[in-house]
C-alpha cells in the first residue's frame, strides 16, 4: 500500500483529476489537506462522492490547550482561570503555545496568519477585489460576533461609514471568508415551528485570538466572546449548532445530534438577580423536555438547578 499526502491541494491546477485518478488505484491511500471549505465542495466532491471521509479541524479547544501548557510548562502553576484567559488573548493556534504567552511573537505569528489568509486565500477566491473594503467587511464580522447581522445591514452600515458597497458585493466577500474557514455562519432556527429561518444569521470567529489582534477588547465584548468559545466547542463535539428563535425572545444555541436538541443559554455572570431572571426566560418558552443548560463564568450557583435549568461554569463545561 503506497501512502500519498498532498498538502494544500486547492493550489494544484486541476487537483480534482490528480485526486480521482488517484482514488481509483487500489493499492493508494490518500490523504488530502486544505486551509479552505471550497475545496470540497466542488468538482472534487462530486467526482469521490461516496468515497472520501472529510474531517473538519478546528485550532486547539480550551482541554487541548490546557493539557498541551501544562505538558509544555511543567514549572508553570496557572490556574485554570489564567489559562482561559491566555486563551483568548493569545490565540488557540496550536504554535502559540510555543511563544509561551509572547505578546510580541505571538502578535507577529498571528499578523502572518491573517494576512496569508486575507491576502492570498480569500482575494485568490475573489479575483479583483478591493483590499480596504474587504478589511472593513473583516473588522465589522469581527466587532459584531454573536450580532444578528442581515447582508442588507452590513451593506448599510459600510455606505453610511463612507464605504459605498452593494448587498451583492457583501454577500461575495463573505463567501469567500466563509470558504476561507476564517468565520463560521449560524442560521436561526425556529424552535416552535422547528424549522430554518432565512434571515438575520450570527456569525463567529475561528479563533479569538485574531480579533485581539484586529480590535484589542472592551468590557462590553466578553459576554459574546464566550458565547464564540461555547459555540466553538459545540462544532467540536460534533453538534450541528443554531440560533433559537422564540416569539419575543431567543435561545443562544440549539445543538443538534442525530434526533436530539440541547438548548444553551450563555451569560458572562448571572449573579445579579435581574440577568438571571432574563437568561432563564426564553426557556421557559420552550415546552419539550429535551436538556437545557445555563453557562455562565460564575462560580457562584455553578450547579443550581433551577426546574430542570441546569447552571454550569463555563470553564468546567469547557474541560469535560
């Protein structure tokens, strides 16, 4: 048996040919990597349809992170609320954990990660595009994760900034940073009505890391940078992940395996009676008995149960 890796292949001309000639030799492994979602979902997934396995990756989870540090760092002694922390603010890239929490070295790896991404996958996608446009579409995604956000808004806001942009044009440059696996889209699924909903998406970041580098943090983001990590986590363990919609309300997450829900509500703290009371009341509009979960950074009340709600903290959660 002759094993063939081919790294990168989406740069080979006519790489949907080499791979299916190669696929039919019986005596060929092959295995293919790609930094992008196009790749796939062309001519090369029709030509193997029904014979390749695809396996989406994703940077470190908090868990590997954590075990990787400690592996690394056996001297260091940081709390698990330090490394969360870390984290964040230097990236889940695996190499980060090389630079030992370098802000410098850390900021010029991920400098190179962006631009290689921007600058070549995503513009190589587009064709002629325009550099400023596209790194404003970038920051705007980037400053509004967990938003619900419509083509339509993103497109207005752009113009009224001075940056005169078509729907259209929104609509093709995100495309290409989806493709780019640089951000994830998440539609609203109407829990009641159980089905898809066609408008006003959220979208999230591949890694938190890149928008430190991009925005910095203000107070006000760390509510939706959790609910990136959670959501994240839940793309790791395998869920197919929506937006609830209820009738005045919302659920943060519905997961989704095979015939089963879970229901997520996240919240940086719920200590204050009144956030407590707001987080639990879109699960009370639910009337099925499929599990529903309140995350939170508190440690406070991190296994009260309020009626079948169960409160977790958010980094436990994240170590299971």
């Amino acid at each position: 048996m002759k094993y063939v890796f081919i790294d990168e292949i989406q740069h080979i001309i006519h790489f949907e040919k080499i791979a299916d000639a190669l696929n039919t030799l019986n005596d060929v492994d092959l295995y293919l990597t790609g930094s992008n979602g196009y790749f796939m979902s062309g001519e090369l997934g029709t030509l193997l349809t029904g014979r390749f396995v695809e396996l989406k990756m994703l940077p470190l989870s908090f868990k590997e992170y954590v075990t990787g540090y400690k592996e690394i760092y056996k001297d260091q002694n940081l709390s698990n609320t330090q490394m969360y922390n870390n984290y964040l603010r230097f990236s889940s890239f695996p190499f980060t954990l090389q630079l030992n929490n370098n802000p410098i070295q850390v900021r010029e790896y991920l400098e190179g990660i962006y631009t290689s991404i921007i600058y070549r996958d995503v513009e190589a996608r587009l064709g002629n595009s325009d550099k400023s446009i596209l790194d404003k579409i970038v920051q705007f995604l980037f400053d509004n994760i967990g938003n619900q956000l419509s083509i339509r808004k993103i497109s207005n806001t752009l113009t009224s900034n001075g940056f005169k942009i078509s729907s259209n044009t929104v609509t093709k440059y995100i495309d290409a940073l989806l493709d780019s696996l640089m951000i994830y889209r998440t539609p609203r699924y109407d829990i009641h009505g159980r089905s898809l909903l066609a408008s006003n998406e959220k979208y999230y970041l591949v890694d938190i890391g890149l928008r430190y580098l991009l925005l910095q943090s203000k107070k006000a983001d760390r509510g939706h940078i959790l609910e990136n990590i959670v959501y994240l986590e839940l793309l790791r363990r395998n869920y197919k992940v929506t937006v609830g919609s209820l009738p005045n309300g919302e659920i943060d997450f519905v997961a989704q395996k095979g015939d089963e829900l879970e229901y997520y509500q996240v919240s940086e703290s719920v200590i204050d009676p009144n956030t407590l009371k707001r987080e639990l009341s879109p699960f009370e509009k639910i009337n099925d008995h499929y599990p529903k979960y309140l995350l939170t950074l508190d440690e406070i009340g991190a296994n009260d149960n309020f009626d079948g709600i169960q409160q977790k903290n958010v980094i436990d959660w994240l170590l299971e």
